[in-house]
C-alpha cells in the first residue's frame, strides 16, 4: 500500500456489475456503474429504495451475502482491485482501511458486549495493540465523537445509550482503525432531524480532521447538499447522473433528477398554489427492467424508437466538471423550462368546530431496576394539551421521537384513556372512554393512517376482503353487494385499479399499501383523520403522490387532518395549522407561516435549522442542539427545553430552571410557551433565507 | 434482587401447595384407600371391614383434614381401641401416646413410610434421588456440550453441508423415543447374541460376553463407563437433538443480525465472530431450553432407568405407583414440583444475567 500516490482515486469503480442469483432466475442489481471517490472528497449516492445504492457499499465491502456476486467490471481501492482479493486480504483492509457506519445504529451493536470491548476489539484486530493500549484510545475516540463521560459509556451496554449517542459509538468505532475511506450507509435515517443535524456535523468535521474520504448513501437530497462535494444519482441498477453536488442541482442534465426535485416539498411549495409534482408509475422491480432507458416509461421527455431501443451510456456533460448523464436527450431538453403546474386549487375555509382538546394529560406510571421492584416512576407523556380544530383543517403535530405525540394519538383515538382533561369529539365528551365502549358512529369518524404500510395491512386477506371487512366494523352497506361496490368506489378513490381488489398485501408497493390505507380509514366516512407519519416510510417520488392523494380526499369530505410528522418540509407544504411538541409540552401553534417565520420558540427555531433542504438557494442558520432530549421519566424542572435552549441566558434569574413557562399568545392567535420577553422574541431572525437568483 | 426472589419463592410455595393437594386428592381417592386397606389389612376382608381399617387407618374424614395432617399444620389423628390402645399418625416406633408429637407432617420431616419398601420414604428419596442425580450429571455433562457444539455448528453456516449433516442428526435422534433408542443400543451394544459384540468377542477383543452392560443395576455401587454409557445415551440422545434443533435456530438467527456483519466488516475473523460476537447471543434462547430439560429428564428417566434397571427416582415411582405407595407417591411428586420450580427460577436468574437488555418484573 505504500506504492499508493494520494493524487491518485482512493476508490475506482469501473463498470461495475452486481446480481442477485435465485433459484429462478439472475436479478441484475447493479449494471454499468462506475464512480470515483478522490482522498478526501465525499461522494454522495442518491437514489430511492431498491435502486441499487446500498449494494453499490456492500460491493466495496466485498460483502454480498450467499446469493450476490460482482458479475464485472472492477472495484480499485488505492490502486488494488478489492474483487479479487481472498478472504484474508480483505479482512486486513476491512475495518483498518474501509470502515462502515450503518442506518440503524441499534441494530449494528452487538447488544450482549459492552462498547469498550467492541471499540478495542478494532485496534486489537488490526494493529495488535495490547487491550489496556486499546481502551485508552476508544476513550479518546469517543470523547472525540463529543460523547459525554467516556468511561461511564465504555462500560455500558448499547441498550444503554439513546439512538444518537449509538450512532456516535458506530462512528467512533469506524474511526478507531482511522480509516482512508468511510462508507455512510444512510446514517442519520433511524435519527431525529435534531440529533441528525448533530451527527452530520461530527461526520463533516471528522472527515475534515482526519482527511477521510465518504462514500455517503442517502434518500435524502438535503443531506446530500449538506455533506458532500460530489454525488451519483442512481434509478434502478444505474448510475443515471453524476457530478458536482451543486451542478446536478442547479443543472442537471438527466430527467429523473428534475423529476426527483420537483416531488419533494422545498421552501416556496405550497399545496393549493404550487402541488408536487409526482413522478408518474412505479419504480420498476429488477427483473422487469424496461428495454433501453430505466426511466424511459415514467419520463416526460420519452421519445419511442430512441429511448427504448438500447442500452445507453453515460454521456459527459460538456462545460462542466465532470458530470455526466445516462440520457440520449440531454441536449435537445430545454431544462430552464418551467415545471408543467399541477392543479391550482383554492383553499378552504376552515368550517365549524370537531375537536377540542382541553388540558389534556397523559402520565404512565413504570418501574425501574432488572428484577422489578425498584423505585415507581411516573412518565409524563403528554402535559396539559389544549387546542382545537376545525372542519377542512390540517393540523399538523411536529416533534422528535419522545415528544409525546404518539401517546396523543393513542388517547385520541381512545386506545389510552386520558389521565385528566377532555376531549370533545363533535359534541361528544371521549377522554374516559376506550374504543371498545365507543359506539360504532364514533369510531368510523374518527380513523388513523398508520406510518408503516407494510405491517398494518393483514398478510393473507386479499385488499379488497380487508376494505370490505373495515365496512361491515363500520355498519356501511346493507348488503354483500353493496359493500362490495363501496369497496370498488374507495379503490377509485385512492387511484388503485379495481383489479388490486382480488390482490395480496404483498403483492403491492409501499405506496400503494399505503393507499389501501387510506382507502380503510375512509371507509366509513372519517370526519377527523389522524395521519401518523403516513409517508415517511416511503420513497420520495411516493411520497409526493400519497400526499396529494390525502389532501384530495381531505378536500373532498372536508376531513380534519391530524398530521403526526416529524419531516417538517411536508409539514409546511401540507399544513393550516402547525403544532410543536417538546416532552409532552405543546411548546407552540400556530398557522403554518407564524411558526415557520420569526418569532420562533427556541426549539422550533433548533428544529427548523436542523432540517436538510434540498435547494441551493436556501441559506440557513446553523443552530445544533447539544445533548439529548432529556427523559420522560426524569424531565428538568421548569421549562422542559431549558438544558437544551440558547436563549436560556437572556432570561433574568433562574426563571428558565424553576418556573414552567406561560404560554403567551401573539399577534394572530400564535402562541409560545417561552419565558422570553415579547420584544426579545420579536428581534429573532429567520432561520431560513432564500438567496436572491 | 432479593424482593424478585422473594415473590418467586412465595409464588413456588404456592404452587407447590396447589399441586400437592392435586395429588394428595387423586391418591387418597376410595378406591385407592380400599386397594391400601386390602394389601395391608387382609384381602378377603369384607367391605364393613374395609371401611372400619380406614376409618381406624387415620384415612377418613374431610379430605383436606387429612392433607392438612400430611402437611404437619393439623395434629395428627389418634385413635383408642376397645383395647385401651391408643394409636395415632404420630404414634410409632418407640413413641407412646404421651411423648409423641402432636404434629407429624412433612413440614416435621415425616413423610410417612412406604409400604413397599417398609422404611421411612424420607430415607427411600434420598438414596434413590441420589442414583438418579448421577444419572442426570452424567446425561447433562453428555448432553449440554454435544448439542451446543452441533447447534452452534450448523447454526453458523446455515445451509451448509455440515449444517445438513448435523441437522439430519439432530433431528433423527430427537425423532426416536427412549424406549426405541433403548432397546436399539441394548441390540447393537449389549447383546450376546446380536450387534457387534458377538463379532468382537469372536475377535478376542472383548473379555465378556457383551461389549457394554445390558443393566445397569451394579452402577449403584460403582459407576463404570462399561454400565452407565448406554442409559446416559439414551436418554442424552434424545436431548442432544432437541436442543441442538434449538440452538441452531437461534444461531441462524443471530448470524443473520447487523451487527455479526458490522464484526464482519471491522476485520473479525470468522471464528472470532462466533466466539465473541454470535456465541453469548445466540445461548440466550437454548438456555431457557436446557433449564427445561431438568424436570423432563426426572420424566425420561423413569422409562431408562425401568429399562436398565437402574434403581433411581424413575424406577421408585414406578413400584410406587405400581404398588399404590400413596406415601411415596405423594413425595415423589413433590419433589418434582420442587425440580420443576426450582430450575425455571434459575433460568429466569441466568436468563437475566446473560442478556443485559432483560428486565424481569
């Protein structure tokens, strides 16, 4: 390795082809891909479920499983073809040369060892350092990685740690062996914007400090702007574009790119004036790939005869820096063209009164220590709600994992029953009552959108049994055949085909199960809709049309949407109404363009920094949040932000530590739970600013 | 630690009071009192006669009197005959109306004599639960390494050639009862007349007859590897496939987890992925499993040791329940609940230990 020059690509993938080998046939998952990563460059790979890019990393890994083999081309790290090397030689590079971090931190520790033990392991493996020598440095390593008390953290058991501070351990342990190449498989995914803004920021620095170069995998195009200084955009098995982060942005040259930009919510997008645009049909499954152009049937610019007629190469962009495209048509394309506008829609005006919560609270009581026994512990999941909302609205609930908002759901929706307060539903006191004492009435007004598709739908009931069956709970239709039209009109409905009544749960997308959903929730005329997370399981281009979807049929029935996200760029897209969450505080509401414009509360302020956006106009303030949020079990006296607040300072006394917080109301209705002066909240700056072209 | 233990004993207590009750109503059932009263009394009595033997034999009254008695937390019965004699529970041996306790149950440490042994059934527990727990070390020291060595094996490449090989074994022995695999050891091991060991003393490689011993009756006195090896393959055999079955599952299931390929991918080598990083993970389940078979093999060896005619605590309950032993029976099923209860507790205690995400309430 020593023969290696640093002027030269640390990592050269040249044509680079992967399948997947089954009993029935070969799955092509990766063909034609080639990609350079220079030292010290971060090379972004985009792209969306099942396109390839994940196995692209574990190519380089050298680890496809049983079933997956490198059918071609060559893999060059630091000049040595990595696809032929043994067993042994690989094993030397892995870990000490290549290092990994992966998407789902939790999963990736070994939960039955402490972290000590598995942060030296690298050390011990790779230079033979005695294990004393080898605690020492994953002490430093994860002081490093900014962890508070080291020595506590070695000794403990991932299980331990919370979800961010995991991730700071799989980081630290890929910087044990301080590795030339650092693979990034969606890392910041399984993580809250605020901790991932927190973790971005570390991988940034690290990268900076010790010269290393990223292969960074991600869905997300704002963290893609954010981290590295070149991308790959990849469509089902292909490299489609690549080039300069800020190029392919601003001009890119391939029509999935575009098509990809236009269906993700940036600032400026709005659901009545300016819709998403989503991406026509399904992304195409590996076996079913299309002749010619991967993208070719669900592009805008598709000519018949050219685009489908053979394999196309990537075709170098002239006048830039090394971007290329995989598209015949580039230069016929007029890509200054303005996007096709979707339907403008008028806003409705929010109608009467549905729901209204009053002084809502939630408290669980739980013990603590490993055999029972153990001090009783109340956890205050939700601390005096109080809000309402009306006909037509969507009200949208933000917060991070831990904020209460799922509790809410529950109680709502009368799986829990509420600890004290009210709800009135319609005209109906429901807090004390669970949702097997409520009467069928209630029940089919009020239905949720769950966040995973692929769990909620029952495996072995065809869609069209599961939406019928949802009609008989609900007491629709007065006979077989009258429920079984009504299912075919919700299949209308939510734009899947009659035919996908016959069909399986399995045999469908992500989005369309989701759709299912959908369907199942308004089958008895819903008139409050609680949509938990309803897209942020699916992929960009999906998300866009199930939106749109939701908000058509809100329009439609005039359904009260409770939006439970925590994605607060569909949030601003889709929202009237926008409240804000932090441990079980309703720490601001507001309509849509009073919470995302100064005066902010302190964390929302923290929430919107954090946010990646996809645009190279934006340019945002940078606002990380230290440390965690603080548990339910034990929450900080006072205001439930003030260990995590920048203002806290400019309050006088030890207000912020003892006193909770009024809630004052603004201008417009805009409340803030915040001890700041209404003058001091009035000289906040915006967050977000939009450069002027 | 010590409040869980608490509940758990008061929780076993109670169970073991309910289950013995259980049992204390089937075997003092009438017809098993009568069967009692014509062994020990005389068989031709006649049926008045049968009923006043029980009546004078402490064995009548509410039954829960009587269980009470057994337990030691009711004075025991007395009785004066025509005669002027009194007899009692508690009146035996040197004892006289006078100085006998009033209670005599088990809580005292009387449990009562057994009526085909003709001693103490205290004494008759201790030595044959002794033989049996020889048994059950040997079985358990077999049993434990092999099936983990071959769960563990298979489970690691699953689909391999070695995994094949040791599944179809598992499974075939774990498919074959005891009282098959027995006899089928006894013929190819130990028989004079079949097996190879006609064919290896014709060889003069073995002195005796038999290359093993077809009983295991001496193994009492002595244990040797020549009478103990077959009854402790038997009944190990068995287990070894079952737990390796068990073991493999849990092994395939940890080999395909995240973080075996994050070990993988920091340069681990293969066996060191086992050892450090799949082993302790994948034992979490089995462990539960081999704490089950404590009380199962008290169940297995009941058919091995009446096979080999070893006399442990199988073979007991088998007289005792043969020869309507209502004492005896009543304490060997009390000491299998105790087995019973006894060993979850530890599992549930090691299952703690050996996975830190356990919090047991």
């Amino acid at each position: 390795m020593t023969d290696w020059d640093p002027s030269k690509p640390i990592l050269e993938i040249e044509n680079l082809s992967i399948s997947f080998f089954t009993r029935l046939r070969e799955i092509p998952a990766v063909m034609d891909f080639s990609c350079t990563v220079m030292p010290g460059e971060a090379m972004g790979l985009v792209g969306e479920s099942g396109c390839g890019k994940s196995t692209v990393a574990l190519a380089v890994m050298r680890d496809l499983g049983k079933t997956g083999r490198i059918t071609g081309g060559a893999i060059k790290f630091k000049g040595r073809d990595l696809t032929t090397m043994t067993e042994e030689e690989l094993r030397h590079i892995r870990g000490s040369e290549i290092a990994m971090i992966y998407q789902e931190p939790m999963a990736s520790l070994n939960p039955a060892m402490r972290i000590g033990e598995q942060l030296a392991e690298v050390p011990i493996i790779h230079q033979n350092m005695p294990r004393a020598e080898a605690l020492a440095l994953a002490r430093q390593i994860i002081a490093d990685v900014r962890l508070p008390d080291p020595d506590r953290i070695l000794r403990a058991y991932p299980h331990q740690l919370s979800g961010g501070q995991q991730q700071r351990i799989v980081i630290a342990m890929a910087l044990m062996a301080k590795p030339a190449l650092l693979i990034l498989d969606e890392p910041t995914t399984a993580l809250d914007v605020t901790v991932e803004a927190g973790i971005v920021d570390l991988v940034k620095e690290l990268g900076a400090k010790y010269g290393t170069s990223m292969l960074f995998i991600s869905h997300n195009l704002g963290l893609i702007l954010d981290v590295c200084d070149r991308l790959c955009v990849m469509y089902s098995g292909e490299a489609v574009e690549t080039g300069n982060v800020r190029e392919v942005f601003d001009k890119m040259r391939h029509p999935y790119t575009q098509a990809l930009f236009r269906s993700i919510p940036l600032p400026g997008a709005d659901k009545n004036s300016s819709p998403l645009i989503a991406i026509p049909g399904n992304f195409p499954l590996p076996h079913e790939r299309p002749k010619g152009c991967n993208f070719g049937p669900r592009c805008d610019y598709f000519r018949d005869g050219l685009c489908n007629a053979r394999d196309i190469p990537m075709d170098a962009v002239t006048d830039h820096d090394r971007h290329a495209t995989r598209c015949l048509r580039w230069t016929e394309i007029d890509w200054n063209a303005p996007a096709k506008v979707g339907k403008i829609t008028e806003k409705l005006p929010p109608g009467r009164l549905v729901l209204k919560m009053e002084d809502l609270k939630k408290y669980y009581a739980v013990s603590s220590g490993a055999f029972g026994g153990g001090a009783a512990k109340v956890v205050k999941a939700n601390e005096s709600l109080t809000f309402e909302a009306h006909e037509n609205e969507t009200l949208a609930i933000v917060g991070e994992s831990g904020c209460g908002k799922s509790t809410f759901a529950k109680v709502l929706m009368g799986l829990e029953t509420a600890t004290s307060g009210s709800i009135m539903l319609f005209d109906e006191n429901v807090q004390d009552t669970p949702i097997q004492a409520r009467n069928t009435d209630t029940v089919s007004k009020l239905q949720m959108v769950f966040q995973n598709p692929f769990d909620t739908l029952n495996p072995s009931m065809t869609v069209g049994r599961q939406i019928i069956r949802a009609l008989e709970i609900f007491q629709k239709g007065n006979s077989d055949a009258e429920r079984e039209a009504m299912m075919l009109n919700l299949l209308d409905m939510v734009k899947l085909p009659r035919a996908f009544a016959e069909r399986m749960p399995r045999q469908l997308s992500g989005g369309q199960k989701q759709r299912v959903g959908i369907a199942r929730a308004f089958a008895g005329g819903a008139k409050v809709v609680v949509a938990d997370e309803p897209v942020s399981a699916l992929d960009v281009s999906v998300q866009a049309a199930v939106t749109d979807l939701l908000m058509d049929i809100q329009r439609e029935n005039h359904t009260t949407l409770l939006f439970i996200s925590h994605d607060l760029s569909i949030v601003r897209y889709l929202s009237d109404r926008v409240m804000v969450m932090y441990l079980g505080h309703v720490v601001e509401l507001g309509s849509t363009d009073q919470v995302f414009a100064p005066p902010y509360h302190p964390y929302t302020e923290a929430l919107l920094s954090a946010v990646p956006i996809a645009d190279t106009r934006v340019q945002k303030r940078r606002i990380v949040l230290e440390g965690d949020i603080p548990s339910a079990m034990n929450p900080p006296p006072g205001c439930p932000f003030q260990t995590r607040c920048r203002w806290k300072s400019q309050v006088p006394g030890q207000l912020c530590e003892t006193v909770l917080p009024p809630v004052q109301v603004l201008a417009g209705g805009h409340q803030i739970k915040c001890h700041l002066s209404a003058e001091q909240l009035a000289r906040m700056e915006p967050v977000i600013t939009i450069a002027a072209e | 630690m010590l409040p869980f233990l608490l509940r758990r004993v008061g929780v076993m207590v109670l169970t073991a009071l309910t289950l013995s009750f259980v049992v204390f109503c089937l075997t003092n059932l009438a017809p098993n009192l009568e069967k009692l009263a014509r062994t020990e009394g005389s068989v031709r009595m006649s049926d008045e006669a049968v009923l006043s033997w029980i009546e004078n034999n402490g064995h009548g009254g509410p039954m829960v009197m009587r269980y009470g008695q057994w337990l030691g937390v009711v004075p025991g019965w007395t009785r004066t005959d025509a005669q002027g004699v009194t007899r009692g529970r508690c009146i035996q041996g040197g004892l006289t109306a006078e100085t006998a306790p009033r209670y005599c149950g088990i809580l005292q440490g009387d449990w009562g004599t057994s009526t085909v042994f003709r001693e103490p059934v205290i004494k008759t527990i201790k030595d044959k639960l002794g033989a049996t727990g020889w048994l059950m070390l040997w079985v358990m020291l077999v049993m434990v390494p092999v099936s983990l060595i071959i769960g563990v094996l298979s489970g690691m490449r699953e689909g391999s050639r070695t995994d094949r090989v040791l599944s179809t074994f598992a499974i075939a022995t774990t498919a074959t009862p005891e009282y098959v695999s027995g006899v089928i050891l006894v013929v190819v091991f130990a028989s004079a007349t079949t097996g190879i060991s006609p064919i290896l003393a014709e060889w003069g490689w073995i002195s005796g007859r038999t290359l093993f011993l077809g009983t295991a009756t001496s193994a009492i006195d002595q244990i040797t590897f020549w009478n103990f090896a077959l009854p402790v393959m038997t009944i190990a055999l068995y287990g070894i496939g079952y737990i390796a079955r068990m073991t493999r599952a849990s092994m395939t299931e940890v080999m395909t987890q995240q973080y075996i390929r994050t070990a993988r991918l920091k340069g681990v080598a293969f066996h060191q992925v086992i050892l450090k990083h799949a082993l302790r993970n994948a034992l979490i389940a089995p462990f539960t499993v081999i704490m089950l078979q404590f009380p199962w093999l008290l169940n297995g060896v009941v058919i091995v040791e009446t096979l080999f005619n070893y006399k442990g605590f199988g073979w007991t309950l088998v007289q005792a329940a043969g020869n309507n032993d209502i004492q005896l029976l009543l304490a060997c099923s009390v000491v299998a609940v105790f087995v019973v209860l006894l060993t979850q507790l530890i599992s549930d205690i090691g299952y703690v230990f050996l996975n830190p995400r356990i919090r047991l309430s």
